[in-house]
C-alpha cells in the first residue's frame, strides 16, 4: 500500500498550470489596456545570493529579490518571445498533454517571425526564467530533460504506464539481468513498491557496478542508485519522491573532495542556488552523507592512495566555507573542508580497491552501516 507523506511538494495539474500562465498574461493585458502603461514580468533572482538555506524544510529557499523585464524599445523582442513562450507551453504542451524538449522549442521558434530564437542558450534563458515565473518545475509543464536520469537496481518494484493503453507496467529493478532501470526524464507519475531498509546513492558508475555485480543491494537490503557525477533532475526527483513515498532514509556515497561535498552532495540534500525556486521538488532533505570523508583516510589507513588537492579543490572548498548557506549552518561540514584542507589532498572512492577490489562492499560499507555516524 503506498504510503503518503504530507510534507513532500505536490505535483501541479496541467490545468492549474495552464490556469497560472493565463494569469500571467491577463495581467500583461490589463496593463496595456486598461491601465494604459507598460506591462511588466518579475522573476526571481536566480543566484547563490539570493537563497538561504532553510533548516525546518531542509532546503535552499529562494529570498525577495526579482528581476523586472518591462515592455521597452529595447526589450521588445525578448519580452515578445517570454510570451510567444508561455503561449507555446500552455496551448502545445499542456493542453494537448504533449511534451518538448529544450532543443525542440529552439527549433520550434523559427516559426515564429521576428521573435524567432537566434540561439539555442537564448531560449535555455527563457525557459528557466518562466519557470521561476511560475513557480513551476519545467518537467511539469511537459519540458523533458536532455540527460540520463541515473540507474537504479535492488528491492523495489516501480510501476509505471503503458502510454498506449494506460494499463501498469511493473518493473522488478533485482530482475534485470547483469544491467540495471535506468530512471525516465519525467517520474511524476511513477509509483513504488518496497521492503528496502534504505538507498544508497553513488556517484560514479565504476562502483556501482561493482555493488550490482556482487548484488550488494542483497545483503544491505538497500536500493541502488547511480548518479554518474552531479546527479540530474530527474534523478533527484526520482530519489526524492522514493524516500517520501515509501518513508526510507537515503545515503550519499561520493568521491571525498570539495566537488563531491559541495557539488554533488549539496546539490542533491538541499538543491542549488540557482534553481532555489523549485528547490522543494529537487532536493532530498532527508539524505546524509555517509563518505568518503577526510577521516577515513587515516581510519582506513589511504594515505598512499590519495591525490593532492588542485588550485580548483581549494578555491571550492575555501568558497564553500565562506558563502554556501549549508556549509556555514553545519559545523561537521566546515570540520571536514577544513581537514581536507590540513590535509591537502582529496580521496576517491576506488581509493578502497588498495585493500582488495571487494573491500568496500566486504568491509567499509558494512562498518559505516553500523556506526552510523553520518555527516548532515
């Protein structure tokens, strides 16, 4: 029986959608003629700056600060093509239950005349800029993603739709040969079944096939997913409703450097600066960090196995303990940039092969299982 959890952001009909893009134009309407002045869009700052990190919701939260974009001699066509976009997303894509890609509206614009897209990051822009508008993720308003969503394999059945006749499709993910479920751009509509204990999330796809290969998800009792770097949209949607649906916690396991602290597992726990008005969707609040940390370099005796820290490492790790919202609340984090930083070098997460290919699944995984002591 799916179980429901009243904190996890709801999914927005296409009706309400479509509703919302109305109102934005009637707005643009009654300026121009009823109130006889020039009509006007607002959209939020999309900037590290603009964001705090909410420690009740468990996410980056988008502040007060907008942009304007007032119909002008010098905005004409910009604001031509925000509308022409709006119309596009509401008449082809949510009303007709149709979706596009990013690369599918830049090419669609050539229709459009003089308001037509020059470049493709011209209408990425855009996009991004209705969506903060709207308060609405892209995936919603039948915009689909261009990459991969991530690859799953373990204890858990996801039922999708057959497109065609409607009927459930039910997808064993610990019944798929030598491979694994490779997470759909849009996941919305997916539901789940699961006995698992909890999910694990590895960024490079080398170790998670060495945990598929060796059915690691068996012995954990844990459901397996791939993030293959700084994981997309789609995958952190999927990883997000899973843990809400069926109540599991989620564990991170990345390389040990600022870019998997800062980057990848920031990203996928509270969202990012840029993207914090739909942050609520995107996140996993309920996700902790179970390694590779600076610590266990001397408790899994990897000092040969490291690598000294890049001029990039540093300024990320440096900027993260001055700026990132989310490293500044969480003293463990700032413990952790800073050992590595005494340190002076970074840890990946093959580092453990030293000991043997299997060590990490025979011996880290386990340990750090039972311990947990996990990093926020």
């Amino acid at each position: 029986m799916t179980k429901k959890n009243e904190s996890a952001p709801q999914v927005v009909s296409k009706k309400s959608a479509s509703d919302k893009i109305v109102g934005v134009a009637g707005e643009i309407h009654v300026d121009i003629i009823k109130k006889n002045k020039k009509p006007s869009m607002q959209f939020p700052i999309r900037s590290l700056a603009n964001v705090k990190y909410d420690v009740k919701r468990g996410h980056f939260e988008i502040l007060g600060k907008q942009a304007t974009r007032t119909l002008s001699y010098n905005t004409v066509k910009t604001f031509a093509q925000s509308m022409r976009l709006l119309a596009t997303t509401k008449n082809d894509l949510l009303d007709k239950d149709d979706i596009a890609g990013k690369r599918e509206v830049y090419y669609n614009s050539k229709s459009w005349g003089e308001c037509r897209f020059d470049e493709q990051p011209e209408s990425d822009t855009l996009l991004d800029d209705m969506e903060a508008m709207l308060a609405i993720n892209r995936e919603q308003l039948g915009y689909i993603p261009e990459e991969r969503g991530g690859d799953v394999c373990g204890p858990l059945v996801v039922i999708d739709k057959d497109p065609a006749s409607g009927k459930d499709i039910k997808i064993d993910c610990t019944k798929l040969g030598t491979g694994a479920w490779s997470i759909p751009s849009r996941v919305e509509h997916l539901r789940f079944q699961s006995k698992a204990r909890l999910i694990l999330v590895v960024e490079t796809a080398s170790l998670f096939q060495r945990l598929v290969h060796h059915r690691y998800y068996e012995t954990a009792n844990c459901i397996l997913i791939s993030m293959s770097g700084v994981p997309t949209r789609a995958c952190r949607r999927f990883i997000r409703r899973l843990a809400d649906d069926q109540r599991i916690p989620v564990l991170a396991f990345t390389d040990g450097d600022p870019y998997g602290y800062c980057n990848i597992y920031r990203t996928l726990k509270v969202g990012s600066g840029q993207a914090a008005h739909i942050n609520r969707y995107f996140c996993v609040p309920q996700a902790h960090y179970l390694g590779v940390t600076p610590w266990d370099i001397k408790d899994y005796k990897l000092e040969d196995a490291t690598h000294p820290l890049e001029e990039q490492d540093i300024k990320r790790a440096k900027d993260a303990l001055k700026n990132d919202p989310f490293i500044r609340h969480h003293k463990e984090w700032q413990a952790a940039l800073e050992l590595m930083l005494q340190l002076g070098v970074r840890v990946e997460q093959q580092a453990f092969a030293k000991h043997g290919l299997n060590f990490v699944l025979e011996k880290y995984l386990p340990e750090k299982l039972k311990k947990a002591k996990f990093l926020p």
